[in-house]
C-alpha cells in the first residue's frame, strides 16, 4: 500500500531535476543499496559508529517527499512496528545526517557519530 506514492514520488524527484532533488534522491538510492545488498557491513560496521538515541524530531521521516506512514501532528510513525529496514537503520553514515539537517536544520537529531 505504501509502494504506490513511494515510487510515484521517487519517480518526481527523478523527473524534476533540482539540487534538493537529486541530493534527496541520491541519498534515498545510497541508503536501498546499503540496506539491501550491504546489510552485514551496515551491521557491522557502520551502525558501531553511531551514538545515541533517536531524539523523535520526524525530521528523518520528511526527507525527500515525507513518509506517508508518519503523522507530523503527533510525531509519530503510524506503522512502527511493522517500519521499513531502511527507516529501522536511519541514519547508516554521517551523511544521513547531512541530508537530514539539510531538509531541517532546525530540529537536532538524538544521533552522532565517532
């Protein structure tokens, strides 16, 4: 069910050429590609890196297009316990958190890195 305005709204970002776009865009494809094919080396590698805890700002959530499952006005993801791999392992580097802070520079997330 969340399939159909997930690729529609990728399909968007493809079209429609703009700096925020293609940024938002290649961070969606680089965050598939690790979760997917390079799921151990995330594991194992990359999230021991990672410090802290999630400061629940939905910022994440609205990177790109925003995530049809997430309600702003509660900040609450609608499907948590059935959440996406990719939305489970955010942020996988420090560049999550660039694109993150990019969208909304305003609201911090709880997660660093070494």
């Amino acid at each position: 069910m969340l399939f159909i305005p997930t690729a529609w709204n990728l399909f968007k970002m493809a079209l429609i050429p703009t700096a925020l776009n293609r940024r938002m865009l290649r961070g969606k494809l680089r965050r598939f590609w690790l979760v997917y094919f390079r799921r151990r080396y995330v594991e194992e590698v990359l999230l021991p890196k990672r410090k802290s805890t999630c400061a629940r700002t939905g910022a994440c959530c609205e990177l790109g297009f925003g995530c049809p499952a997430y309600d702003a006005q509660h900040r609450l993801c609608t499907i948590h316990p059935n959440k996406p791999l990719a939305c489970k392992l955010f942020p996988i580097t420090k560049e999550d958190l660039k694109d993150r802070d990019f969208i909304n520079p305003d609201k911090k997330c709880g997660y660093s890195f070494k």
